[in-house]
C-alpha cells in the first residue's frame, strides 16, 4: 500500500515553504463576463448573487485589512505564520489592467509567501501575465493561477451557462505556463450530465497538459439559480454520496502522481442552499474518501499509464 494516498497540498506546502503556510481569502469588488453581459447574462447556473465567497470579509474592506483581520485569526488560530494571499471570489483578472497591477501589488508583504489568483479560462490575456511577471521579478513571491474549469466535458459547460469551452481552458493553461505560473484547476466531479467517463476524461487532460495543483468541489445547489429551478422541478438529480466518493477514487487513480491535491471536496453554505454534501460534513466525506482507498489499496496514479503512446510500448519491449 502507498504510504501517501495522494499528493496533498498541506505537505506540498510545508515541503516548499518550510513551515505549515495557510490561505488568506481576499475579496474584491469584482463580477465577471457571464454576468455584466460580454459573454453571458445571469452568471453560471450554479452561481449565487455573492459567488462562491461566502466565508470571506466584505469586499469594501482594503486589501490590507482584510489581510490582518485574517491573518490575526488564523494565526492565533493555528500558529501560522507565512501566508497566501488568496484572491478568491469571482473573477480576479477581469478589471482594467491598472487596478489589477495595484490590488496585486497591495497584497504584498512580508509574511506573504504567494499569490493565488482564482479566475476564468477566457479571462486570461498575456498583458495581465506580464504584469504578474514584472512582479515576481522584483519581489521573487510566487504566484499561482487557479482556473474553474469545472469539466473537460464543452456540453456540460454549455448546459451550465458557463460561456466558455474547453478550448479557452487549454489556451489559458498554455499562456499560464509561458510565463512560469503554476496553474492550479477547480474542477466539480458530480455535475449532473457528466459520467464516470467523463471524471476519467478530466484527469487525463489535467495530467497531459502539465497542470501543477486541482482542486476538487462537490456541487451544491443554490436557491433562486437556473439549477436550483432544475432540482426543484427534477430536471436533475444528484448522484449518491457513495457515487461520489467512487468518482474522487477513480479520478485520482487516473490523475499524474506528481499532481497536487488541493482538496477531495470543499465546504460549502447551508443557508440559501437546496442540497449541500449530502448533508454531510466535508471532513466526514474527506474520511470515507480515504478510509476505502486503504481498504481497497487504491491510489493516486495507479493507473496513470496512457501517456506515451501506450499501444506501441510492446514493440519495445520485445
């Protein structure tokens, strides 16, 4: 049996940093295109009025001092003392290029070891990059980049409003990459038009393609959206627990070994919401994830042999 199921990040990051280093969440005052109308009205049909930020400071508080406030928290909390600097709700590359450069600027510091930036795949462009790269070369910080990809599968993203396809994920990923960034992708296993197939699909594109960090959600389902309307009328439904716990195992045994796991499923808001984690705790899933993967002997990139060109390998084994 593996002594490490997979690749976690909490590892990652005290191997890399030298110390336990803890997400700060930043929230500005931000939109995105598939609301304001460029590539879409009315926002992805799981998206709620205040995204996915529901655990963070109020978008009106400075940079600053929502980095103390946290910091102050979590700190006393944990003990921690280095940071990332997490700019997480929305889109945090749709801006003019100029307010961009200053909120990233103002997330600099002495205890901020990194900068994730969470965004969409067509909401990349070289000029932001530039910019990202101008600044780690004069502070030497790290900076990563998180897309929510969400699925491989372009019908599933169409049905979900999301106004991009796989192609902006793959244009993104290789620009990304140019400069250095290490790429980081959200990706929702339980989607209700995606199959086993599918979850497959999405570790062997990731792996391909060189991403560096994933990150796994479990989907939940928000009042007053387009996919609430759906599951109040039963347009969908919701796979079972134990579904989902088969979907994480069988994407993560498909997944590149050396790939970082951010995590296997996210906390979500029980208020406003319609179905959450199977009314579950996420650390309680987290368990059941990792307890059948031990029982079962099954691990992350087990079965990561596709690459290659695996139909001729017997030919040079002879």
């Amino acid at each position: 049996m593996k002594s490490q199921l997979y690749n976690k990040y909490s590892i990652y990051l005290k191997e890399k940093y030298g110390e336990k280093v803890y997400k700060i969440p930043i929230n500005l005052p931000v939109t995105c295109p598939n609301r304001d109308g460029v590539c879409g009205v009315g926002g992805c049909a799981f998206c709620g009025e205040e995204g996915t930020g529901f655990e963070m400071l109020s978008n009106q508080y400075s940079i600053r001092k929502q980095l103390n406030e946290n910091k102050a928290y979590i700190g006393k909390k944990y003990g921690a003392k280095k940071f990332i600097a997490y700019f997480q709700n929305f889109t945090n590359t749709y801006m003019p290029l100029e307010d961009f450069k200053t909120y990233m600027e103002d997330a600099i510091e002495s205890s901020i070891v990194e900068i994730a930036i969470s965004t969409r795949p067509d909401c990349i462009n070289e000029e932001y990059l530039k910019v990202l790269q101008e600044i780690t070369q004069k502070t030497n910080i790290n900076i990563s980049i998180e897309l929510g990809l969400q699925t491989v599968n372009y019908h599933t993203l169409s049905k979900l409003n999301r106004g991009h396809g796989l192609a902006e994920f793959l244009d993104a990923v290789l620009r990304i990459k140019n400069y250095g960034f290490e790429v980081c992708t959200h990706l929702i296993l339980n989607l209700p038009w995606d199959s086993q197939e599918d979850v497959i699909e999405n570790a062997k594109i990731l792996s391909i393609i060189g991403i560096k960090q994933v990150k796994l959600h479990a989907l939940y389902i928000v009042k007053d959206t387009l996919l609430g309307q759906w599951y109040k009328t039963g347009e969908v439904t919701m796979i079972s627990l134990e579904d989902y716990i088969e979907r994480v195992i069988c994407f993560l045994e498909y997944l590149d070994p050396t790939i970082v796991v951010q995590r296997l499923i996210g906390r979500a808001p029980k208020e406003n919401t319609l179905f959450v984690n199977w009314d579950t705790s996420w650390w309680k899933i987290q368990d059941k994830i990792e307890q059948k993967m031990k029982e079962e002997n099954r691990y992350q990139g087990r079965l990561f042999h596709y690459t290659n060109g695996p139909a001729v390998k017997h030919f040079l084994d002879e």
